[in-house]
C-alpha cells in the first residue's frame, strides 16, 4: 500500500484513500478493499460499525492511516485487528 492509493470496499460503499502505508490487508465488512471495488455480497455482521466521510483511521501502532472518502455500513480493520478513528489535536489556548 502507498500513499494516495483509493481502496474501494466489496461489501457496501466505503471508499477510503491512503494516507500512510505500510504493510498488510485493509478490510471493510470483513471483506478485502480492492482498487477496483467490485461487489461480492453484504457486510458481516460483527463487522457493521460503520465508516464516516472525512474521518481519518489508523490501526493500533499508528503505522497504516487511511481517510475516509466514502461513508458505508462496513467497518474498517487491518489483518483482522479493527482501526480507530483518529483523534483530532487540541489546538492552542489564546488568552
């Protein structure tokens, strides 16, 4: 995976575009993302969470962070292991 990469999901409508590669599979309802998105069926069920447009993603070592280009009803994971939302950063008091 490189930079600039837009994954497609094959189980609902998710798009998400690679912010920060680095090794592995990204899934979205269970289901490998693939360049060229082709529908092969529906989202697991334990894997419905859902995926938010303009949220950035990123697995449990901060190493892969994908952005989110195309809100669906799968959830984003890597190798299996779910991502998280990132978390914005707090922006400077001005007193």
């Amino acid at each position: 995976m490189k930079p600039g990469t837009r994954l497609k999901s094959a189980v609902c409508d998710t798009e998400v575009m690679v912010i920060r590669g680095g090794e592995g599979t990204v899934e979205c309802g269970g289901a490998a993302m693939t360049e060229d998105g082709a529908k092969t069926g529906e989202p697991a069920a334990d894997h419905q969470n859902g995926t938010l447009i303009g949220k950035r993603y990123v697995d449990g070592g901060g190493t892969v962070e994908l952005l989110c280009v195309k809100a669906g009803k799968g959830s984003l994971a890597l190798d299996g292991t779910p991502m998280a939302t990132k978390d914005s950063k707090p922006l400077p008091a001005s007193d």
